[in-house]
C-alpha cells in the first residue's frame, strides 16, 4: 500500500516537530516519522521522583532570532520564565561565577592566573588562528591564549569528546567559543555584569514542554505523527521521493524534510555510510531528600579527577508544580557507548558522582536513588585527520533530490534549540503552495547556519 503526503519529516525532536507543525500551519499535507517512543529527542524532559527533569543541563538564550523567539511565546504564553543564571565554573581548585563577572574574578582568580590571562589576551593579535592543522587547541590559543587551553578548554575539550584537543578539528571550537579575542571578552564581561546580561528563558513545567507543545500544535493543524515509525529504504527523485517504512509500507512525498541521523539516511538511500562519529554521555540523577541542595543552578567542572562535565539542580531553573520535600539533581558523565563508564552500573555511576562532589569540596546530599538514562550520541567527534571525510559524505547526503537534511542530529552539530529552530522556519519558508521547493532560497539558508555557534 503506498500512500502520498506533501511533506515527509523523519525526525521527532525539535527540529521535525517544529517543521511538521508550521508546514501543516501552512496547509501543507505533513507525515511525521519517530524511530523512538516518543518525541523530543534530548529536548525532552522526562519524571523522576516526582519532577520533571531534563535530559541534561538545557536553557532558553535571549540571543534567539526575533522570529524563534516569537514561536517559543506562542507555544508557552505565561509559562516561558525569565531567570537570572547562577552557575560556578571549577578553576584553579576554586569556584568562579558563571557567567563570568569581573568583581568575582578579581576576587575569585589567582593573581599569577589572572595575569597570565590579561597577558594572553593582550598579547593575541601575534598567534594565528589557522596553523597548517588546525585543531581545537590552535583556534582556543590563538582566540584566547595558552593560559585558558591548559586550566579551562583543555581539560573541558579532553573530557567531553575523550581524546586530546590537539586531535580535534578547528571547526569544533569555532563552533562552540564565539569569543575570538580581547575585544570580544571584554564586551562579554560588560554584558554579564549586570542582571540583564545573565538573563535567561526556561519552561515552567521543563525544557521538554517546548517539544510538548510542539507535538501538540502539529497534531491540531493537521500532521500524521507516528510513533516508533521509520523508512528503511528512501528512493529520491526530482518528482518525489518514496519512502518504504519497517513494516512494509510506503508512502510517497513531495518533500523530505529529514532531521534523523546522517548516518541512518546514508544506510536508507545505500549511500556510502557517514563517517560521522559521537561522544554519549550518561545522565546521573541523584534523588536528595531536601527542598533544595543548593542555590547554584549549575557547576562546570573541567577538573580531570572529576567523572562529570556538569552538574545542575532543574528545581534552580523555574518556578514550577515541583514537590516539596524532594530535589534532583543531574551530573553528565561523557562516556562513549560501550566503555567502561557506559557500562557501569548505576550504582557505581552514583558513587562516582558523589565522589567527584567530595573531591570539589560540594556537601555531600542524602540520595534517596540514583536513575541513569544513557544517551549514546550526544557531541559529534570531528577529529582533525577525518572531519574533510564527514563534509564530503554530508555533501552527499544533502544532494539528493527531493530530500532537505536539517537539524542538530541531521546536520550533526551541537546548535542550540533556537538554531534549530531558525533551521526549521527556513525550511517550511522554502516549500511553495504549489508543492515546489525553492531551492535558491534554501541554498542562502544553509549558508548561515554554517555561522551558528553555540550559546554558553
């Protein structure tokens, strides 16, 4: 059986969501593909103990286009909040306000550190930026000096992806570290000392109530959204591409808006396979029999001896139903599927955490429980020696005719939801009433998203 649709989205996270709902918006015929059993992808949020939580530390920026901005009002009215961050940052065995504050790190900062710092960034303009291999460690030197490479995006870089900075490619930094000198750290300095700048947006009930209301918007106007559904074979064409999904049925578009994995697409349409490795991470929640642990919402910890990256409190992060008596809290331990820390129980994963909080000198909480949920493909690994492989085999997948790669898992990159969001809006602006593609204006689209970086 073969049945037709004018929109095809593989994909249930943000980016499918958002497309599917503002395609059907548009009076679009939209079928909405999730491989999982549900949708959101790592924006969603999921109940422990009572409380929502995240898949990970995740926040609203201020830095959001008007337009996204505008979506995410829509969608949550009243119940997008306006909060002031309050986060620490592990430097030099001590804790730094995060975001940065000048007077905090005056007082904060060992002197030698601090002028080592102020020398690195005066003395900028005489590195290079792009040596002949251009690694993540040569783009944070030569932006931000060898003081910040060895005591912050060093030891963060070496944690996160789980090999040197040295092999890893330019490319990730410059898409993860929008400071690119004196100039810039200065007018970021200036920008978080006052409130205004520490600002940020989260959803009353969890990050997951945006991909929540999403799937609802997208139903209401009219798209097919099906759970646990994904093609296995997709045939591209200038007339339509046919999709053959894993029970044997097919369904035929007049365009593919395809925001699964690179990888998975590859394998349906029997190209080459995406040479396009990820670095998981383990989310570790700690039930803490308390109203609250502490009044930070988020610790960064680049220390080596510490298995976690991050470590968030979500009740810090709204005024929310939450129940009293109880908090959570989340440690991302980056691991690779498979390794040793994947595979650790979820009790040793607990006391692991409990000791990286003993070793930061954190009070030690009350765990009631520990619940794991592990997310295999979380930070794309672009190495130096194979990222030129992963651009030719993501040219390929974007080729095909009648088929739109977009997103943070499609484009694998680690965007901010209101990148992905912006990604999204370009595309639906691109389908025509006829059916048609306007192919011109999607090209100076994906232009831009190549200059997207992520917000801290």
């Amino acid at each position: 059986m073969t049945a037709s649709t004018e929109v095809l989205v593989v994909g249930g996270g943000p980016a499918g969501l958002a497309a599917a709902f503002l395609a059907a918006r548009e009076g679009h015929r939209v079928v909405l593909l999730e491989a999982g059993h549900r949708v959101g992808g790592m924006a969603a949020s999921v109940d422990i103990a009572g409380q929502r939580v995240d898949l990970g530390s995740h926040r609203l920026h201020p830095a959001a286009s008007p337009g996204s901005m505008g979506l995410l009002r829509e969608l949550l009215g009243d119940d997008l909040q306006e909060r002031q961050r309050r986060g620490r940052l592990r430097l030099q065995q001590r804790w730094v306000k995060f975001p940065l504050q000048p007077p905090d790190l005056a007082r904060s900062l060992p002197p030698r550190t601090a002028a080592s710092i102020g020398t690195d960034l005066l003395t900028g303009a005489m590195r290079r930026e792009r040596p002949a291999r251009d690694t993540y460690a040569d783009v944070v030197r030569a932006r931000l000096g060898p003081t910040v490479l060895r005591d912050f995006h060093g030891p963060y870089a070496r944690k996160l992806w789980g090999v040197e900075p040295e092999t890893l490619a330019g490319e990730l930094a410059r898409r993860r570290i929008a400071l690119t000198g004196l100039g810039d750290v200065v007018a970021k300095l200036r920008r978080t000392a006052t409130p205004t700048g520490r600002r940020f947006l989260y959803p009353r009930l969890g990050y997951g109530q945006i991909v929540d209301r999403l799937a609802e918007e997208a139903a209401r106007s009219g798209a097919d959204v099906r759970i646990g559904s994904r093609p296995v074979a997709v045939v591209p064409g200038k007339d339509g591409v046919e999709a053959t999904l894993a029970d044997g049925t097919c369904i035929r578009a007049g365009r593919v808006l395809w925001t699964a994995p690179p990888t998975a697409l590859a394998a349906a349409t029997g190209l080459p396979e995406v040479p396009l490795a990820h670095r998981g991470v383990a989310l570790v929640y700690l039930v803490v029999e308390a109203d609250r642990w502490l009044d930070w919402d988020a610790h960064y910890v680049p220390t080596p001896e510490v298995g976690f990256v991050r470590l968030s409190e979500p009740k810090n992060y709204r005024d929310g139903p939450d129940p009293d008596g109880v908090t959570v809290l989340c440690a991302e331990v980056p691991c690779t599927a498979g390794d040793e820390t994947w595979s650790a129980s979820d009790d040793e994963l607990g006391a692991m955490v409990l000791d990286g909080m003993a070793r930061l000198d954190l009070p030690l909480p009350h765990v009631a429980a520990v619940e794991v949920i592990r997310l295999p493909n979380v930070y794309p690994l672009l190495t130096v020696d194979g990222i030129q492989e992963v651009a030719a085999a993501q040219r390929r997948t974007e080729r095909l005719d009648g088929i739109t790669v977009l997103g943070r898992q499609g484009l694998g990159v680690a965007d901010n939801l209101h990148h992905v969001l912006d990604m999204s809006r370009a595309a639906v602006a691109c389908l025509r009433p006829d059916g048609g593609w306007d192919a011109r204006r999607w090209a100076r689209a994906r232009a831009g998203f190549d200059d997207h970086v992520v917000e801290d």
